[in-house]
C-alpha cells in the first residue's frame, strides 16, 4: 500500500517520456535476475540435469562407460529383486518406530522442560548434545555402546533386571539397535522444535483454564496438545524424509550390505551398494527413481493426514 | 498449603526425571572419554564399565595424534566446510534479497522451483553427479564438495522471510538517491542481514560438517578423506576391537564440536528452532 502510494506521488515529478521508463524499467528487471544467477546456475546443474540424467539412465545398462538402451528391464529387476524389499522393509521398519517412539517422548520431555522453573536452559542444552555431534561418530560409539557382552546398555539393563538383547550381533534385534541410535540422536531436535512452539502458545489461554481451575495436567491434555499440531506435522514430515533417506549410520553399523545379514540394509545403501560397490549404473538409478517416488507420495501423504489433524 | 506441597513435589519430581534421562543421555559420551584413556581396552573392553580407568594414561590418544590422519581429516573438512559456507550464505544472501525485494517476470514461479528443491533427495543425483565430475575429472578432489553448495533452498527461504520482515522505505529513499538494485543491496540491506547470516552459517556449517554420502562417493582418495569419512573407515576395518583407540578418536572428533556448541548453543539453538517453526 505504501509503496503504491509513493509511486504515485513520485511519478509526476520525474517528467521523463513514457518510453524510456519503460526501458529502464525491464532494465532493473534484469538486474533482479542476475541475483538469481549463481542459485539458478546450481539449480539446473546439481539439481534439475541429475534428475534427468538419471531418469534416462534407469533406461540403460550401464557401468559409466559403456551403454545400451534396454527399456524398463532394469526397474523389473529392481521390483523384483528380494533384496530391494528387503531394504523398503527395513528402512520402514525403522523410521515408523523411529518417529513413534522419539516425537512423543521428545514432546514430553519439551513439556518437562518448559514447566521446570529451574535449569530451562541447563537441560535443552544437555538434551541436544546428541544432535550436534555427527551421526557417523555417534554410530562409532553405538558400535560399542551396544557390544552384547562389554557394551553399557546391556550392562544397565542387567543391572536393572530387564532382559538384554543381542543388538547387532543379530539380525532379528540389529534393526532395534539402529532405531535406538536413531531415537537418542534425533530427541534433542524434536525438543527444540516442540520447546519453540510450546512458547509461542498465547498464554492467556492458561490463564483462563487456570480460572476455571483447571489442573496442570489438564492444560498440558487440552490446551498444549491441541495447539501443537502443526509441529507434530512438521516433524512427521521431515522425520520421514529423513527416515527414508537413511544412510549414514547403517553403512558405519553395516557395512554397505547392512550386515548382519542385510538386516539393517535401508534403500539408500541398496542404491550405494549396487551403484558404487558393483557400479550397476542403470539398476541403481531405477531404484533411486523407484525411492524418490516412495519419498514423495509418503511425503503426499503424510500431509493430508497431518492436514486432516490441524 | 497441601496444594502448594504437592506443586512442589511435582516439581521436585519433574526435575528428577529430567536430571536421570539427561543422564542417560549423556552417558556415552562419558563411557566414550573413560574408555579412551584405558589402554587396555584395546585387547579386551573394561568390565564391568567404571567411570575411572584402572590404568589410565593418554596411550591412545598420543596413538591418534601421531598416525596424524585424523588431523589430516580435520584440516580437510575445515576447508571444505568454510568455502561451502561461504559460497552457500553468499548465493541464499543474493536470492534471498531478490526474492523478498525485487520485482520481476516469473518471481512466484521460480521462487516456487526453489521450495521444490527442498523436496529432492541427494540419491537420485548420486550417480549423475558422479558422472558429471568424473567427466571433467574432478573426483579425488574438493570441487564436488564444495560446488553444490551454491544452492540451498532452506537458506534462501530463510533470508527471504528476514528480509520480508525489513521495510521496503530504506530502499525508496535509496532509490531516490539514484543507487543502483546492487549498491541498494551491499550498502543498505546486506549490512542489516547479520542476524540471519549467522543462522545460515550454522545451518549450513552442520550440513557440510556431517555430510557423509557424497564424499563417500567422491573421495576414494583417503588422503583428501573429511572427518565422518575417516571416523567411517576406521570403524568399518577395525570393527568392536581396539576399543581403546576408537574411543579416544571419537573423543577427539566429537569434543571440539561439542565445546563449539556450548560456546554457540544460544545461537544455534534459535537458528533450529527457526529452521524448524519457520518450515511448517
């Protein structure tokens, strides 16, 4: 409005021909694109020539080199190879415990944080180490934490009486030692996030449910769930992306065949596996189409539901 | 009086299960330091654990310092990281603006293909990419590293929401003056722009930092090798033995960031927190 308003005082008083405003006119216009130019130079180049590339390559057999145009037989072999489903399955079966167990557990632990008068800050900071430090460093450590017979998780749960766990030693509890990793690396994030938006509820609502005498306990249930929907649906979203997208922690804990027994094998070390251990370009890259149209439709779908909640 | 007992308790109690589970969150870390100063942890692992070790000494450490290639490591990431920063902030800086400020055909379109980047995922562009640097032979070197980094779109969506925020009348009356779009931008808006420059260079420092797939693909070259890569070779050769040495090089690959970040936690802590309440 104000800028509008300015134009029109403005204009009478600069007394140049119609024309030549216009020219200089398309001439700021250009100057705005070229501040676009180094990103839209990145863009076409790492962005949108790869995402061709590739989809061409998915058509080919190839080694890098040598190549030879064989239609859709290499998204046949991907669909139907055992180990492809294998690494959907794992991937899923991580990331859906992942994010059940972390985001609720960081919500109250956020909450936890938010209501204790003293040490605000102490525990936020505490509670985020985790996640500073890099995954790969972090799986280093699990490697050990988690040593069925010196490791300190089993050592703690033997003290307690809980029964232990083979861990990574075993493809039937590998997948719960990743997930667990996953869970103490991820935590601190979810509290920062919900930490932030727990503060941005207004709190004159507390104030009213305070009168009406409401209990703490029944704030935090009516007025702090229902108003943190649109975190729960940020972190649903990108705690998926990342969760189909895992790599790092299970190439340290596995290896690139996510051993033991390609139990802990997600999608994106099958694609590192075929693309850079055995340089099957064309397989590879079906399967990195077949992973990015998994991406995008649980991404479509995680925001219709995340819709049908706010 | 009963009620505001029972308030205290309940604070007294809400204190004490933050205080165990921030323990238990921290206790790797702890056991990591223990372990590193045990030499004999390399022939078996000490326990059951204790927080002291029987016969400490800096052997493992001295072991990591003298191989020398975590060092080298460290000197490769801390250049990779730095220029990849730089070229990041400076290209989010320019789009950002542009976006926010300017007025041009086609601005909702392509700012439209920016957020669609933020949906596309390193894998697909693994193999093409590789090829594209291996065709002007640039693998083995930090180019691909450091190149891509010129587009981020959280970043510039991040600077464009900042510079939204900034009134549009510094920038008439520059006009007026007779300042060009570019004199405008280095002389009157990228000097307002330090608070969002430091969260783009923390965002952007632990994306670079931690990045593990693409040099993985790209540096076979183990002298070249960043941090996360080395720690990642490392681990896979020597697999749960030598306890002692893996620990002590955890300890001095995760320690500087961790001290980094308890100087910087305010700050990064906002800059999360605004990546996270600004994404929604």
């Amino acid at each position: 409005m104000a800028k509008d308003h300015l134009k029109v005082i403005a204009q009478p008083d600069q007394q140049v021909p119609v024309g030549s405003h216009k020219q200089r006119k398309r001439k700021v216009q250009v100057t705005w694109y070229l501040f676009l130019i180094p990103s839209f130079l990145g863009i076409l180049l790492f962005l949108v020539y790869p995402i061709f590339e590739s989809f061409r390559l998915s058509f080919y057999q190839s080694n890098g080199t040598i190549e030879k145009f064989i239609g859709l037989q290499n998204f046949q072999t991907v669909l139907t190879s055992q180990p492809f489903w294998n690494s959907v399955w794992n991937t899923f079966y991580i990331g859906i415990f992942q994010i059940a167990i972390a985001v609720p557990l960081g919500f109250i632990f956020a909450s936890l944080i938010n209501s204790t008068p003293k040490g605000k800050n102490f525990f936020k900071v505490i509670y985020f180490l985790p996640n500073v430090t890099s995954i790969v460093a972090a799986a280093m450590i699990f490697a050990f934490v988690l040593h069925p017979e010196m490791g300190i998780v089993n050592y703690a749960l033997e003290a307690v009486g809980l029964p232990t766990s083979k861990w990574l030693s075993d493809p039937s509890s590998s997948k719960w030692a990743v997930i667990l990793l996953a869970v103490w690396h991820w935590i601190g994030f979810i509290i920062i996030i919900c930490l932030a938006n727990l503060q941005a509820i207004s709190p004159e609502m507390y104030e009213a449910a305070k009168i009406d005498g409401a209990s703490g306990f029944q704030q935090w249930l009516f007025i702090t769930i229902p108003n943190m929907g649109g975190t729960f649906a940020f972190l649903l979203i990108t705690g998926w992306i990342g969760a189909l997208q895992r790599f790092n922690e299970v190439y340290v804990l596995g290896g690139p065949s996510g051993s033991p027994a390609r139990s802990i094998q997600t999608m994106g070390a099958f694609i590192y596996e075929r693309g850079f251990t055995g340089f099957e370009f064309g397989i590879a890259s079906a399967a990195t189409y077949i992973m990015f149209m998994i991406i995008l439709v649980f991404t479509f779908i995680n925001l219709k539901v995340s819709k049908m909640k706010l | 009086m009963s009620y505001k007992k029972a308030e205290k308790i309940g604070m007294y109690l809400k204190f004490f299960i933050l205080l165990v589970f921030g323990i238990l969150l921290m206790a790797p870390f702890v056991w990591m330091v223990s372990v590193g100063f045990d030499r004999s942890a390399n022939i078996a692992m000490p326990f059951p654990p204790r927080l002291f070790p029987d016969d400490a000494s800096g052997f493992n450490f001295t072991i990591v310092f003298e191989n020398g290639r975590l060092i080298q490591s460290y000197l490769n990431s801390a250049f990779v990281t730095v220029t990849s920063v730089m070229l990041a902030v400076s290209s989010a800086l320019l789009a950002g603006y542009a976006f926010s400020k300017g007025k041009f055909k086609g601005k909702r379109l392509l700012f439209v293909i920016v957020l669609c980047t933020l949906m596309i995922p390193m894998e697909p562009r693994l193999i093409p990419l590789y090829k594209l640097f291996n065709s002007v032979d640039l693998l083995n070197t930090f180019w691909p590293l450091i190149l891509p980094s010129i587009i981020n779109g959280m970043l510039i969506f991040l600077c464009k929401q900042f510079f939204d925020q900034l009134p549009d009348t510094i920038r008439e009356a520059a006009q007026i003056d007779g300042a060009g779009e570019f004199k405008i931008f280095f002389q009157v808006y990228a000097p307002l722009a330090g608070p969002i420059a430091a969260t783009m260079v923390i965002l952007s420092f632990i994306g670079s930092w931690n990045d593990f797939l693409w040099p993985l693909v790209v540096l076979s070259n183990q002298e070249l090798h960043t941090v996360p890569l080395y720690l990642a070779s490392f681990s896979l050769e020597n697999g749960t033995s030598l306890g002692g040495l893996t620990m002590a090089l955890a300890t001095v690959s995760v320690l500087p960031i961790i001290v980094l970040y308890l100087f910087l936690q305010r700050y990064i802590i906002q800059s999360i927190a605004l990546s996270g309440v600004k994404g929604e």
